[in-house]
C-alpha cells in the first residue's frame, strides 16, 4: 500500500466487535491454527457449529477460503465501536455492495443458505446481522469487557509509539509480516497479493484479538482502507489462574489483581468491567499504587491509561 502524506495524517485506531465476530468464527474453523485461543474454543465451537440459527452467517464468515465480504466487518467509525452501533452499521449496507461481496467471493458457489441474500439484500441483511447479535450474546459478550481492556492498551501503546517515534517505526511493530519503506507499507503475506495506492482515504489500524497470528487488509473501494493487526497481550486473555497469589497478603487481593491486569495499559473503566471492582473502587486502588511506584500515569487524548513501571515488573517477577 502506498501512503500519502494525507494518509499518513489520517491514520488512526480503532477497535471493531464487529470484526471479531468475523475473525472468531474463523479460528472456529481451524483451532489449530489459533492455540493461543483454545480454552475459548473448548468451550463454544461444538454449539456455534451446530447451531442451525446461525447457518448464514456461517456460510458467509467460515465457508470462504480467502477472501471475505466486506460488509460484514466495515471500519469503524470511532475509537471504541459499541457493538450495537457496528451491527447497526452492517445492515445499513446498500444492496449492491452486498451482491458485488459475494459475487466476489463465491462466484457461481454461493451456498444455497445465501441464495435470498443476494436476491434480495434489504430484507434479507437484517437476518444475517440478527445472526451476529446471537452470536455475539453467545460466545463473545461474557468476554467483551476483558477484550476491550486488552485491545484498549494495545490502542494506547501503538499511539504512543507512532508519536514518539513515527510511522517508519511504529508499522513494522506491528507485525513481522508488516514493513515500511519510501512510504509503502508492505504485508508480506500469501493471501495479500495487490497494490494499493490509498489516495488521501486515511488508514484504519485495528488490533484484534482473533486475528492472531494472522494479519488483514481491506483497502478496495468502497470500503475506508484497513489494516487489522494482533494485538498485544493475546495470551493473556483466556487466563483462568488467580495470578499474584502470593502479593495478595502483602498488597491485597484487589491491588494485586489491578497490578496483574495491567500487564496491558489499561484506563479505570476498562480495568471496573473486568476484574468486577467498582470504577471508585480502582480509582482508589490505583492511586495507591502509583503513590508507591508500581503504577504510572499516560494520558492518551481525553483518556487516562495506567502502566505498570518496571518496578512493578519487578515485583510480580516479570
């Protein structure tokens, strides 16, 4: 992809439940692929392949081998897209979009499950984001509070870098598939086979937890140009062991909860939703342990992030 210097001033994060909807069915479809997910797997691929509610969307996300239709993830539209707002944007899109997606990606082999989509796109799309919500109620919103936490700090630390040290520095961190040079970015991977010159449309980074270990770009009209990376601290997700144990004693459970959760940066709302603390409750937690230096301030924008400080590192053994 070839960037312009308006590309580059219209770079920006951005996190899409939508997209994770899409990039979850798939690792469902080859959790070899994806170890790093497989306690999630273990407990959701036998109902969600089974599941005759969901035979659409199914077909449309799990049976295509490459390629993808565009419409059911498109970028999002703000920093930390509600999933409501992104199924909302899925139906609205327009009926030939949605025919030239599958004619492109399945050809004259369109499941006979998609057959009334594509004749009839209006009607039938609600169906299919009726699907998503099930989907997404099923197997990934007990979860959402913990991903966004996690994909919130890869948010922060990207920006961060991308200020600090600009983009020649901060794309190639992204993924070993990704390089940058004479402003091309490059994704060196055997399904991404097409040059792209952006011509102004800005770029979309968006870190993904399913995506792992793999990387995805969406830049052909009419869609706004997508890159959609791992994120940072994707092993950590489906932990289930109480970590810190032993700190609980010296600093209390909560604090070395907090301390352990913020193995990614993480702000007070996130860091409420997934421990199950009250925002107060962090807040007053987390002022203790900065004042001890564990824990660090970095404002991001309107948002506050918490770090932990190689002090902090240190005590957890890291």
């Amino acid at each position: 992809m070839s960037l312009s210097l308006a590309d580059l001033a219209s770079v920006r994060f951005a996190i899409s439940p939508a997209w994770e909807v899409v990039a979850s069915l798939r690792v469902l479809r080859d959790p070899g692929a994806h170890a790093v997910h497989l306690p999630w797997v273990t407990r959701h691929r036998a109902a969600v392949l089974a599941a005759p509610e969901l035979r659409r969307l199914r077909d449309l996300v799990i049976a295509p081998e490459r390629r993808l239709p565009g419409f059911l993830a498109p970028a999002p539209l703000s920093p930390v897209a509600e999933p409501e707002a992104e199924f909302a944007a899925v139906c609205e899109t327009p009926a030939a979009v949605v025919r030239e997606d599958l004619a492109t990606v399945y050809g004259d082999r369109l499941p006979d499950s998609l057959s009334d989509l594509r004749r009839a796109p209006r009607r039938n799309l609600p169906l299919v984001v009726e699907q998503m919500r099930t989907y997404w109620g099923m197997a990934l919103a007990p979860y959402w509070g913990r991903m966004r936490g996690i994909l919130e700090g890869d948010v922060m630390f990207r920006a961060r870098r991308l200020a600090d040290d600009g983009p020649h520095r901060m794309f190639p961190e992204l993924d070993p598939a990704i390089s940058w040079s004479d402003d091309v970015l490059s994704v060196d991977r055997p399904n991404l086979d097409r040059d792209y010159a952006l011509g102004g449309r800005g770029l979309v980074l968006v870190p993904s937890l399913f995506a792992w270990p793999n990387v995805f770009v969406k830049a052909s009209e009419p869609w706004a140009p997508v890159l959609r990376y791992p994120t940072r601290g994707a092993g950590s997700m489906w932990q289930s062991d109480p970590p810190a144990a032993d700190l609980a004693p010296v600093i209390g459970t909560a604090r070395a909860t907090l301390l352990v959760e913020l193995a990614v940066p993480s702000t007070t709302t996130s860091l409420a939703r997934r421990t199950g603390l009250t925002p107060s409750g962090v807040s007053a937690h987390l002022s203790r342990l900065v004042t001890a230096g564990l824990v660090t301030r970095q404002r991001a924008g309107r948002l506050v992030f918490y770090v932990r400080t190689p002090r902090g590192d240190t005590l957890l053994g890291e």
